[in-house]
C-alpha cells in the first residue's frame, strides 16, 4: 500500500526542551491514524514539524515518498490547533484566500461551507464567531480543494455535542472516500469510534503504534488476588494464556488472549499452586489501558 | 506572481485600518502642498512659487511625498505584523504558500503601494507644474524627472525594512516602536560613534538622503526659475549653506544594496525561524 506520511527519527526541541524525540512512524493510504497522548506529549509538535511550519532539529519526514514541496502541500488539507484566518475577512473571503493557494475552484467553497453547515454565515466576519463555529470553519477550509489527506489536530475543542457529533460525521465521509486522515487527539473515544490505526505519544516518545484493536481494545480484563503476586505475575506474564499482566491497586490485572476464559485462567492459578482469593472480570475502559500505556 | 497578487490584494483591501491609513497618507500629502502653496515668503526676489515649477517640483514634491514614507512603512509592519499575530503565515503556508511565497507577497504588496505612492506624486507633479510654469517646454517639464524614480527606490526602502523589523520582532507595537527608535535615536547615536566620511553610509542616512532637502534658497530664487535653461543662478554649496553629500548614483546603489540586504535577511529569518 502507499505511504502517505513516513517519519523517520523526528526531534524538535524547544530551548532545553525536547518536545519531541526520535519520532518514527508511517502512514498508508486510507488509513484513519490518530496519534494520541496527554496535553504535552508531542501531538502537535509533531503534525506542525511534519507541515512545515515548525524546523525540526533531527530527523526527516517526507509525504507521498517524495521531498515535502508546496505542490504536495496542497494534497493535504490541515487544521491545526486554533483556527487561524483573518477576522475581518468574512468567511466566504478567508475560504477565497484558502482556494487561491489551492487552486480550487470557487464552487468549492461553498461546498465546504454547506459541509460545514456555516453557508447562512458565509458574509459574516470571522472574528465574529463563536469558538464552535471558528472550529466549523477550520473544517470547511479543510475540505477546500478536495485535498487526498486530512492532517486534523483536535478537531473537535470547542464544540458543543452537537458540533461535535457534526465533525465526527464529517470525519468518517471522508474516511468512507478513501482519504487518508491522520488525527491527533487526547479523546479516546474519538480515536476509537473513527481511527483504524493509532499511535501513542509520551513526552515526545512514541510509546506504542498499531492498529487501534491490537492497543486499545475494549478487552475483558480479570482482575484476581492470591498470595505471592509477584510469583504469580512472573508465571501469568509466561503464560501463552495472557497478552497482558499489570497491577492496579492490590489487583492484578490480566488480559486474556483470544480463545482463554476466566475459568482457564483460574484452573491454571490453581494447578500453578496459587489459588486465587478474588477472580473479577470486567470489561476495561479504553482510558484505563490508555493511563497504563503512558504510566 | 499573479496569485500572490491577487491574495495580498484581499488580505490588504479588506483590511479597514489598511484603507483608512492610505487615505490619511493621500490627504495629508495634499494638504501639506495645498497649505504651503498659500505660503508667501517675506524676502524680496523669492516667491514660493517657484517651487511649483517646472522642474523645481521634481525635487521639492518628492520630498513632501518622502516625510510620509514613514507612514508608508508602518503600513507594511501592520499588515505583516498580523500575519503573525492572527498566525495566519502559519495558515498559508499549510494550505500550500512556501515560506519564500510569503516574502514574495509581501514584496509585491510594497511594489504595489510604491507604484501607488509614485503614480500619486507624479499626477500631483503634473498638476501643479502645468498650472505654475510659465514658458513650458518639453525640455523644462522632464528636467530633474529622473527624481521621482529616486523618490520610488526610496519608499520601497522604508517599506522594505518595516517588514525586515516586523518579522524580526513580530509583534505590531513594538515593530512601530522598534521602527522609530531606530530612525532616531539609534541610528543618529550609532552614527556619532563613526569618523565623519563614515557616516554617510548608514541604512537610513542613505534612503533619507535619496530625497534630501531641497535647496529652498535656490529654489524660490525669482532668479532660477526665470533663468531660460531651468537652473538654478545661484550656487549656495559654494558659500558653505548646502552640506556635502554623495553623488546620486552611488546613494542610489547604496540604497539598492540596502534594499537587498532587508529582503534577504527578512527571507532568511522567515525561512530559518518557526512560524
């Protein structure tokens, strides 16, 4: 499959500061990759370095397999923190500047604004808009040029949930024509419900990537007690009857590789000479295995 | 070019503060030629007159026209000013601008308003030369002409290094404070550490003397405008009134040179610096 976005050891510092370090992924064509992590870990940095308005200090990035060039530049459509336009445009008039760099047609911009349920306000003036709306916009600029890639950096702040629900469906049309969206984002439930692929960011380290189903799955986790945990966790974190062992609270957590039952799981303690004082199955939150990927 | 054009014009033309800054530049140039038109000088055998002839207003309207460069200047620290502070630099450049398409733009922009500037001169030149010269001939009306395209380099001057301060400090206030400082005292300052010969070369000493004062005296002589070869019958660099300055063609070069350095060291800083 091609590849859209390759990232090769990317580092960018600010001052003493490493907000990111040694950064390598890619991205194939038509897949929804979210990169997800705590306010801090490099998220932004990383999508602005590889947009060409941070300079990276180490590392290299390239986009369709080719030098990053302005012509390449146009194949994607970005929003990327705030939304930035000019306040005293209106908004028909900073989508005009969008396409002009583009070289979209007028019609376009239009289209972007019905998308973006914004068209009754296309006279309006920027600055004038509620942050939900400004978010709106951000998205319809997006959209303008009708670009291969959408780069989309906390797409949903600000909205309300229903703005929020809007750029959710937004999102996954475009995902259903086969472009390529890469989303940066802190929201677990958005990465889940839109995202195929996933990686996960910590203190500008890349922690974890992969298909969203093999991190971050709405597994049924055990939570069990016996004496000698410690023994125990060695033995479970040998076992071909686990994918994942770790401790939360005086628990231990054990995740369960496909095929194997609670009850297996109990049997084997048992055999093992641990029986078990507590066996609990619950099914785990995406945002507890998140906080245990970046613990 | 034409789309860069054609975004700096949208950017520029919608932009209030933008249009009503260049209608206080339009007025203010009028008014100061207007107002001392009426002016009437207390000497016998000088007449302001003269300065709004043929080719006298070469010089002398240029000049007029020069004390509002400044203003030109802080035109261009606002709009690139904004560009940082509404991040939409940023923006462009995520949507497909290079960083040097930035920079292109803006130059266009400063070519633009210095086209503006001197077809606003040149019309008002005109006007007033035709309506005060007695004895027009082709030779006298295009005499010292060449002025007004000194008058051009010198605008894009100050335009140039508003934008090489804005994007230096990126920020609309301190750019318009950083701006004037330097013209006085930094500059000044800096000069009255150098050797006298020295002095001459410096950025703003160079642009500002591409339209030097003009010679008044000489000027409104009732003797230099009647003279049949349109110069001046009196020589007061002779007598020590008039200070020494370079030739016009290296001032020129030198203000070219300059000119050079602000757009280079602006790409440089735009390109090597985050955005």
């Amino acid at each position: 499959m091609e590849t859209v976005l390759k990232i090769n050891n990317l580092s960018k510092n600010y001052g003493n500061i490493q907000a990111v370090r040694n950064v390598s992924f890619e991205v194939k064509k038509g897949e929804v990759y979210g990169i997800l992590g705590p306010n801090g870990s490099g998220k932004t940095t990383t999508l602005a370095v590889v947009l060409g308005i941070l300079n990276a200090n180490g590392g290299s990035y390239q986009w369709f397999d080719e030098p990053f060039t302005k012509l390449a530049r146009r194949r994607i459509g970005s929003l990327i923190e705030t939304p930035n336009f000019y306040p005293y445009l209106t908004l028909w008039e900073n989508l005009k500047i969008v396409a002009k760099i583009k070289d979209a047609p007028d019609e376009d911009i239009n289209h972007a604004l019905g998308v973006a349920n914004l068209l009754k306000r296309k006279h309006t003036n920027f600055g004038h808009l509620s942050l939900g709306m400004k978010q709106r916009m951000s998205m319809a600029s997006v959209l303008i040029g009708n670009p291969e890639v959408l780069v989309l950096d906390e797409p949903t702040n600000g909205l309300d949930p229903e703005g929020f629900a809007e750029v959710r469906n937004i999102i996954q049309s475009q995902a259903n024509e086969g472009k390529t969206i890469i989303i940066a984002s802190h929201i677990l439930d958005e990465v889940e419900k839109v995202c195929s692929h996933v990686a996960i960011l910590k203190s500008g380290e890349l922690i974890a990537n992969g298909r969203v189903g093999e991190l971050l799955s709405s597994d049924e986790t055990v939570f069990i007690q016996s004496e000698k945990m410690d023994e125990l966790t060695e033995i479970l974190n040998d076992s071909e009857l686990t994918s994942k062992v770790y401790m939360v609270e005086n628990d231990l957590a054990v995740v369960l590789n496909t095929n194997f039952k609670s009850a297996d799981l109990s049997k084997f303690c048992f055999e093992k000479g641990f029986p078990l004082s507590k066996i609990v199955v619950k099914k785990q939150s995406l945002e507890d295995q998140f906080l245990e990927l970046v613990k | 070019m034409k789309k860069l054009f054609s975004l700096e014009k949208i950017k520029a033309l919608s932009y209030p503060a933008f249009k009503t800054l260049m209608i206080i530049h339009f007025l203010l140039f009028f008014l100061v030629i207007l107002v001392v038109s009426r002016a009437h000088f207390s000497i016998p055998g000088f007449s302001i007159k003269g300065l709004y002839q043929f080719p006298n207003i070469w010089q002398f309207f240029p000049w007029v026209a020069s004390w509002f460069n400044l203003f030109l200047a802080i035109v261009i620290i606002i709009l690139v000013g904004n560009e940082f502070s509404f991040r939409t630099f940023r923006q462009n450049v995520i949507d497909g601008l290079s960083r040097n398409d930035l920079i292109k733009g803006k130059l266009i922009l400063i070519f633009t308003i210095a086209v503006y500037t001197l077809i606003m001169v040149l019309l008002a030149v005109f006007i007033f030369g035709l309506i005060n010269t007695k004895n027009i001939s082709f030779d006298i009306i295009f005499e010292n002409s060449y002025l007004i395209l000194i008058y051009f380099v010198q605008a894009i001057g100050y335009m140039t290094l508003g934008l090489l301060i804005s994007i230096i400090f990126r920020n609309n206030a301190l750019s318009i404070i950083m701006f004037i400082l330097y013209f006085f005292p930094i500059e000044p300052i800096i000069r009255v550490m150098f050797k006298a010969e020295a002095r001459n070369f410096f950025p703003i000493k160079i642009i500002s003397n591409l339209t030097p004062t003009p010679e008044f005296l000489t000027m409104a002589s009732e003797k230099s405008y009647t003279n049949a070869s349109g110069t001046s019958s009196l020589d007061f660099s002779e007598i020590g009134l008039l200070p020494e300055k370079l030739p016009v063609g290296i001032t020129v070069l030198l203000a070219a040179g300059y000119i050079g350095f602000f757009i280079a060291l602006s790409t440089l800083l735009l390109n090597k610096r985050n955005l």
